[in-house]
C-alpha cells in the first residue's frame, strides 16, 4: 500500500512539476467559459449560448482534446523509464508489476481528475454567476464526471501501449494512431456503414457498436441529457435508442477497468 | 557450514534458441565478495537478474537468503538487496535528494538514511540540483547511493565503477569493505576492474553463458600457472651466468617463475651482493582473465558441440 501511494505521489509531483497539471487545467477552462460565451455566434446569436449548446459545443471538443491528452500524458509512462533503465531496477525493490501499474494510475489518473474538475468547474462556477445557477452544476457535473473517466479510460490504453513497445517512439506513434482511430475514423466507418451498407447497421447495432469506443460513449451520455436540438450526425441516430445512463456509465468504467487488466497482463509477461 | 546467501545450482537461462546461462553453480556466502567478468553477452546481466528475481530460471535451483527468489516469501528480502544496473539514468528532472527519497519510501527505508548516504558518496553539495545537471561520475555515485539505501545483506552493482575518477573509486572500494565487514555479500560484476583484486575474495569468469572460471585469485593464477614476473637491477651480468636464474630469463632481462619456485628464486637472487632493486609481480587480474577466455575458445574451436566442464 505505501509503495502504490509513494509511486502515486511521485507521478503526481511530476505532473506538476513539468506543468502538466497547470496547462490542461487552463485549456479546460478557457475552452469552456470562450463556448458558453462565443458558442452562440455560430449560430447568428448573440452573448450566452443556451447551457445546453454550451455541454454540447464542449462534448464535441473534449472528446478530440481529453484523449489526446490523457495519450500524451501516459504513453512514455513505462517504455520512458524501461529507456532510463529505472523501470528494471524498480521491479527489484519490492515493489510488485501490478502496484507500479496501480500507483502510475491512481497519480496521473489523479493529475486528469483534478484538472478536468478544477477546469470544467471553474468555468461553471463562472458561468452560474453569469446566467444563475439553475441547473449550471447538474449538467457541468455529468460532463465533469464522464470526462475524468474518458480521460482515465485512454490513460488505461495508453498505458497499454506503453508496456506493450519497447522504444518510446514507437509508444508515441501508436498512441497518436489510436487517437485517431478513436476519434475520427471509427465515427466515419460507422456512418459509413449506417449510410452505404444496405441493412448493414440497424439503429440497435449501432448503439452496440458504439460501446467500442469510450469517446462515443462519452458523447452519448452527455448529449442524451441535453436537448436534442443541439445534437446532430451519427450521435442523433444513436440517441434515440441509447442505452439507460447507468448502462453507459458502467460502460465508461469498463473502458478504464478492461485496459488496465490487458496492460497487467502484458507487463507480467513482459521481458525486461 | 554456514547458509549461504545466494545458491545456485545447475542454473540454466535458455532465450528460444540462445542459452545466456549454461549449468552456473555458485555459493556465497555472507560477507563474501565475488567478482563477476565477462565481457558483453557473456551472460552476467541475465546472471544478476536471476538473482534478483526479474528472470526465470529454465532449468536448476537457485536459492536467495534461503528462498527461492520468485516466491511470494522472498518478497520481504527485496528490502535487504541493493542493486546498481548499468546505465541507469535517474528521473532527470528531479534533484538527488528527491530521486533517493523517492528509492527510499518504496524501500521502506527512514528518511535520515537518504542524507547520510549522499554525504557517503560525495553529492551533499548538489543534493538540491536537478539531476540533469549531473556528470557522469555524480550520477553513478547517485545509483551507488541507491544501492546502499537499507544496508543491504546482498548487494549486485553492475559496472560500478565506470565514469568514476581514482578518488571516488577509491571511496567506492571503501565502502564495498566496510559493508563487507557488515556482513554484507557482495557481487561485483565487470569486464575487468582496475584495481578490483584486493577487494573481491573470490572471482568468476562467464564466456558464452560457461562459467569457465572460478575460485580465489590465488587458485586461478594456480590453475592458469602463469608466471611470476621478477625485475631486478643491477645485477644482469650475474643473472646471465647463474645456471639457476639463467633459464628463467625472458628477452626484456626480467625473470619469468611459476608460483612455487618464486621463494627460492628470490632467495637467489638476494644472494648477490650487486643487486639495487627488485620488483615482483604475480599475474594481474586482467592476464588471468585473458588466459582463461582465450583459453575457453581454444577449446570451443577444438570441440564445438561438445559440453565444457568449467574449471572448478
């Protein structure tokens, strides 16, 4: 248990330390209180956009930005120190594989939880004082709370790849990859499948299919709690026949959970 | 006979078809120091890993502290094992005193022990600079450090002393005596080491995964018979006309004997009232180590496939 929370304090400090914490901080925040202000003029409007056209204007980029960075966080995690050499003289203090990977966790996990809370919430806090309160921290809170897991999710995959390689670059070419698999071409394939596949995809197979990737899941639970007017492509199909949000939560934790197994499994195997 | 700390019988380490470690038996004991050579792939990195637990072994027993290194019990030992890799670059951006804080909580070890042990290796001056900022030499001496952290019963340190200038080698040497004293085991794992000799009780010679040599520096060079290289000045003329010394005398005009007749030879040559200086020297380290390697691939060319006993 101490050696989990030494490792986890460390991870932590470092994400501090090399400003991490600070700028993912700040770019939540700034992202977050320039939509609510601006997000309105897309559309022709003016000052404060509907709260709801700000959750989703910030669902469509946290879900490009959370895992990039969660990715950018956590790839060197472990192939960075196998280069260093620490990793091997780690795992000769008594120090088991599976609580170096749990402290790694709970510290970087730690740097995306507070971020994002200190980030999306302070831009909240803003925003109720702006236009009232009512119902600001219901729906700042369900988006705060799926995207500390979106993000805990990719620093479960990253972490994967990071014990997966053993050069660093590599770690961070595949992690770029899998960014982009995620975010861009899995939506694309899928609605392309929807659109050019006859009776390829029913709107059920869909919804299943989205639960491969934790950024959809994310934008599902958080635009099915909006209006829908705000929402459009492949979501809107998804939408009408989603899932309850206890289903997509537990989804979300799975996301998290299942990586984080995969990359144990691949560290005790691992030749050092 | 007392335990052993480390006991190795008949290890084997097979990688698909490369075998990095081939039937290695080996018993030390507390406070002994075995020095490990080899040059590289010779299978003394795979060798230590063994021992610490990260590898496997393929075939064979190996005990550490009594326990078998891969089980839930040797755990707790961990604590009582130092450790140096070779080539390890500590966290850059954190300053010394941060870096062995940070071995120190995982090892359990108090907190005092991180100041002590950086006054010991000379790096309370830059204890509060980041890492990065280091020579070569400083960061070895961070990783010796390290390894000391616990004072540990068993300590592996691999290239030791590499990047370190006479002084600090020295003070290294110091401080493998004075754990030696402790009581602790101490493996020292080399191409070869200036200077090593006086330091290490016992040495092992790895080629190609074999231990093809290993006991006291003083059964090797008994084994090898190697000679004895005796200088002496001021006295050539006799030399050449002695009918004893004379069949000992090598181009150069030094004296080549083997260890047994190095007394009498002496003697001899104390006899005569000429002489202004003498020197005696027995095979170095590094001569012995040559020996047996080239000796080792004179019989690997002579029979290829066939097994090697080693020769102790």
């Amino acid at each position: 248990m101490n050696a989990i929370l030494a490792v986890a304090s460390k991870e932590f400090q470092d994400g501090l330390r090399n400003r991490w914490f600070v700028s993912i901080t700040a770019v939540f925040a700034i992202l977050s209180l320039g939509l609510s202000y601006y997000g309105a003029a897309a559309s022709g409007g003016e000052g404060g956009g509907s709260l709801s056209s700000t959750i989703a204007s910030l669902s469509s980029l946290a879900v490009f930005l959370i895992p990039l960075i969660a990715l950018l966080l956590s790839y060197d995690s472990f192939v960075g120190e196998q280069e260093a050499g620490t990793l091997l003289l780690l795992l000769t203090y008594p120090l088991s594989k599976g609580q170096l990977l749990l402290g790694k966790f709970v510290g970087q996990g730690a740097i995306i939880t507070l971020a994002t809370a200190l980030g999306f919430g302070s831009a909240a806090v803003m925003i109720g004082f702006q236009s009232g309160f009512e119902g600001v921290f219901a729906a700042f809170g369900l988006f705060i709370v799926t995207a500390t897991l979106l993000g805990l999710a990719f620093i479960s995959v990253a972490y994967v790849i990071s014990i997966a390689v053993n050069e660093k670059s590599k770690a961070a070419g595949i992690a770029l990859l899998v960014w982009f698999f995620f975010v861009l071409v899995f939506d694309l394939a899928v609605l392309a499948a929807l659109v050019g596949v006859d009776d390829g995809l029913t709107q059920q197979g869909l919804v299943n299919v989205m639960m491969f990737n934790p950024a959809d899941v994310f934008r599902l639970i958080n635009l099915a709690a909006l209006d829908s007017g705000d929402v459009n492509g492949v979501i809107a199909v998804a939408i009408n026949s989603s899932q309850s949000i206890t289903v997509l939560m537990t989804i979300m934790v799975a996301w998290i959970l299942v990586p984080l197994t995969v990359a144990r499994v691949v560290f005790a195997n691992k030749k050092l | 006979m007392t335990a052993s700390i480390v006991s190795m019988t008949n290890v084997s380490k097979h990688f698909q078809q490369l075998k990095a470690l081939n039937n290695i038996s080996l018993q030390l004991a507390e406070g002994e120091v075995l020095g490990l050579f080899g040059h590289n792939g010779a299978g003394k990195t795979t060798m230590m890993k063994i021992i610490l637990g990260i590898e496997k072994t393929s075939s064979g027993d190996i005990t550490i502290f009594g326990r078998d290194p891969q089980s839930k019990q040797a755990w707790q030992d961990r604590r009582h094992i130092g450790y140096l890799p070779e080539n390890v670059s500590f966290y850059d951006h954190l300053t010394g005193v941060e870096v062995l804080s940070y071995f120190a909580k995982l090892k359990s070890v108090p907190r005092r022990q991180v100041a002590e042990l950086l006054e010991l290796v000379g790096l309370t001056h830059a204890m509060q600079r980041q890492v990065k900022t280091y020579s070569k030499g400083m960061r070895q001496r961070l990783g010796l450090a390290q390894a000391f952290l616990g004072e540990p019963k068993l300590l592996l340190l691999d290239e030791p002393t590499v990047g370190l200038d006479p002084t600090a080698t020295q003070e290294f040497y110091h401080s493998v005596d004075r754990l030696k004293q402790r009581g602790a085991s101490i493996i020292l794992c080399s191409h070869v080491l200036p200077g090593v000799e006086q330091h290490i009780g016992r040495a092992m010679i790895l080629s190609g995964g074999r231990a093809i040599a290993i006991g006291s520096l003083a059964q090797l060079r008994e084994q090898a018979s190697l000679p004895v290289i005796i200088q002496t000045q001021g006295i050539s003329a006799q030399l050449n006309s002695d009918p004893l010394l004379a069949s000992f005398i090598k181009d150069n005009g030094s004296l080549h004997v083997q260890e047994h007749e190095k007394i009498s030879t002496l003697k001899q040559i104390m006899s005569y009232d000429g002489i202004t200086d003498v020197s005696v020297e027995a095979a170095s380290l590094e001569q012995l180590y040559q020996y047996y390697l080239s000796n080792a691939t004179a019989i690997k060319e002579l029979s290829n496939a066939t097994a090697f006993k080693g020769v102790a």
